[in-house]
C-alpha cells in the first residue's frame, strides 16, 4: 500500500487521528494520546474510538459530508484550481476552518 497523502484530524482543537489517502483507498485511525484521554469523543458516531484503523474504498461518507457543496463548492475549486473529484484534496482545503468540531489539516510533505 503506498500512502498517497495524509492529514491530521482534529476534534475541538485536539489531534484525534490521522486520515490517509492510498493507492487502495482510505484509512483513518485514532491516536494513542486520543484514545488514552478518557474526554475524548468518537469524531462520529459511525467511528467509535478504537485503535484498529478504519480502511474504506472510497472517502468515509463522515469526511466527505464535510466537504462544501453548491456555489461555496465552485467557490473553493476555482480559487484553489481543484477538481470536484479530487475529494481528498477538497478536505485538506476547504475544511482546516469548517463548521462544527471537527477540521482536518493536511500534513506537510517531507
């Protein structure tokens, strides 16, 4: 599996996990320092807090709700020249700042 790109998830400011794009599709799994917090909050209720990693095909249905629609949607793809279809790079984009407690942060390349 190579790891195509990958982003930090935040919940209420707090790293809660990361979310990884691959050539196989999507895993998203919790960090230890989250799940070791006895605050801490599932970043939905489709997935629960647990160490195994969650892997989907296609982007999670939670992370792609997150992701703008209408005229902000054209909004977004024009001033940042993405494609609609490029749903991971849509998140990293447009949902650092999103309403609700959850954003995702896209992770710098090393």
């Amino acid at each position: 599996m190579t790891l195509l790109r990958e982003a930090i998830v935040q919940y209420d400011g707090q790293e809660a996990g990361v979310l990884q794009e691959t050539d196989e599709g999507y895993v998203f799994t919790y960090s230890i320092e989250y799940l070791q917090d006895p605050e801490s909050k599932p970043i939905s209720l489709t997935m629960d807090l647990r160490e195994e990693s969650y892997h989907s095909d296609t982007l999670f249905a939670f992370f792609d709700g997150l992701i703008p629609e209408g005229w902000l949607l054209e909004v977004v793809c024009t001033n940042w020249k993405l494609d609609r279809r490029d749903r991971m790079g849509l998140l990293m984009t447009a949902c650092k700042d999103c309403i609700g407690i959850v954003s995702v942060h896209g992770k710098v390349a090393r």
